[in-house]
C-alpha cells in the first residue's frame, strides 16, 4: 500500500516545491517507487522534474475532473527516476469545476486508490493557500509534512495550518496527521534560527525531523536545469542532506531502506 504525503505550508515561498521533488528523488534513491502529484496550477514540481508543463496533452486537471486516469496521465521524470503526474495553468479551472462535482473533496483520492499497488510513496505538492485543490490533498493523504522556515513568521503560519489540519482530520479524513516538521533553509549563523528551531523541538518533540536542509545555492539553481536538486548536483550539502531526509523518513515509518 502506497504511503501518500502532503508536502504543505500556507506561507508561500518555504521550499515546499524544492522539498517535495528532492524528498521523491532521494527515495527513488533509496530503492523506493514515487510518484510525485503536482496539485499547483504554477507546474513548477512538474518543470523541476524535467516535464515541460506547456506541452502537456493531459495533467492532474483531466484526473481531476474525470476526463482520465493516472496511468494515462502519470509520466517519468527523466531525471529524478520518479513518476510524475503534472500540472499546468490549466488546473486554475479546476477550482471552479470541482464545485459542482460529486465527491468534490475526494476526487484525487478516488484517482490514487486506483494506482495504490504501483508506488511505496505518493508524494502531493500543493498550492500555499487553503483552496479546493489543497482540500483534495488533504482528503488523499495519510499524513501531512511541514517543511519550515526557522523565522518569527514562519511561527505564525504554522498555527493556522495546525488548525486547518485539525479541521480536515475532524470533518473529512480521520486519518490525517502530522507525519513531522521538517526545517528548511536552515542557516546556523543566524541567532533567530537556533532559537526557533529550538521552539519547535519544544512545542512539537518528536514530531520534528531530525534532519536539516540548509540554505544551499546548488538546490536553488537545479530547477532551471529541471533536474531534482539530488541528482544535479549529488555532493552539495542540500542533496546530502534531502538524502538524509529521505533515510530518515522511511526510519520513521518503519519500513527498512
């Protein structure tokens, strides 16, 4: 059975993407099957897996509304080794048309079921607001992870999304949880981050990964080369350090690497 995550924050700008395409890299890596579902309207998974969004015939849009399934849709990213199923502007569309669909929350979960003996993980990037599309996220998921900032608003923005997650766990999918917080863009230098990262540990425990992403120039460069930033440049302390994420992860869940 396919262990399917939501990679979300609602402040934009926290890596969510970058830690989305690494994280199904490194465990594609670590001899794991990953499909990444890119659930943004701006496609940017989809192009920093090598998959040009422009020329896309059919997307999670057409999954979305019905129009196809994931092994139609679904395609390999050259370089990351993982399957992707790709978005583009057109999922903008979706949010309208969704409403008046049956099942409207549980859409992409429905589409999932089907592929749910193909993958060890599924991997869900979603859009940094709570929106029709983030729900069918949600809805699908097993459990939720939080990539962070170590800064005073990044702070704020985690206890709404607490919330929000609290809501959908209460009306729409009893199993959603907290799979864990992952910090991100993580500078030691800087006072604010050792304190923040130290309020995390105290507030959530166990629920922070013990793992670090820094701020690394190689992970910021390797989307315009649409490649993961794992395999681009496979010696940067980002790439060891989304390997190391990925190890952690399968630990944690209990399945051996």
């Amino acid at each position: 059975m396919a262990r399917i995550f939501v990679v979300a924050n609602q402040k934009g700008g926290v890596g969510k993407t970058t830690t989305t395409v690494n994280l199904a890299a490194a465990l594609v890596r670590h001899g794991k099957r990953v499909l990444l579902v890119d659930l943004d309207p701006q496609g940017n998974a989809t192009m920093g897996s090598g998959i040009d969004k422009r020329s896309l015939e059919r997307s999670v849009y057409h999954v979305l509304i019905g129009q196809a399934d994931i092994a139609q849709t679904a395609q390999q990213s050259p370089s990351g080794g993982y399957s992707v199923l790709p978005a583009n502007r057109e999922l903008a569309g979706a949010e309208v048309e969704l409403v008046d669909l049956d099942d409207r929350e549980t859409r992409l979960k429905q589409a999932l079921a089907q592929v749910d003996a193909d993958y060890d993980f599924v991997l869900v990037d979603c859009p940094p607001s709570l929106s029709m599309l983030t729900l069918n996220g949600f809805c699908a998921a097993h459990g939720v992870i939080i990539p962070m900032q170590c800064e005073y608003y990044a702070l704020e923005g985690l206890s709404d999304l607490v919330n929000t997650i609290k809501k959908v766990h209460a009306n729409f999918n009893a199993d959603l949880t907290i799979i864990g917080l992952l910090r991100v863009m993580f500078d030691p230098r800087m006072t604010l981050s050792q304190q923040v990262s130290a309020q995390l540990e105290q507030h959530f425990g166990d629920k922070v990964f013990r793992s670090l992403i820094p701020r690394n120039v190689r992970l910021a460069e390797a989307p315009s080369y649409g490649q993961p930033g794992v395999v681009f440049d496979p010696s940067s302390k980002g790439a060891k350090a989304y390997l190391e994420f990925g190890a952690e992860l399968i630990e944690r869940l209990g399945k051996p690497s």
